[in-house]
C-alpha cells in the first residue's frame, strides 16, 4: 500500500510530461501536414543537379 504514495505521484508526473511534449509538437507545427512529405518522395524534381561522378 505504501508504493501507491510512490507511484500515483511519479505517474502524475509523467503524464504531466506527456501533455506538455504534446502541446509543444502541436504548437511547433509537428502536425501540419501529415501526408506532404510522403507524397513528395513520389514527385519528379528535374531542378535538382545530376549527382554524376566527374572524377576521372
């Protein structure tokens, strides 16, 4: 019975950890676009420079 003095304070804690970093990654903009990058490995970007090997 005495651990519940112990783990009930430690989970508040922990939880109170969680929310936070939740909140920071929705205010830092973790979560603004969830499909963009996914869809972006499939486009073709002809701008970007060959990456040939000029050594000889």
């Amino acid at each position: 019975m005495k651990i519940l003095f112990l783990l009930i304070p430690v989970s508040l804690i922990l939880i109170g950890f969680i929310i936070f970093a939740f909140l920071w990654a929705i205010k830092s903009g973790q979560f603004d676009d969830l499909e963009g990058p996914a869809h972006e490995i499939l486009m073709d970007n002809d701008s970007l420079p060959s990456q040939k090997n000029t050594q000889s």
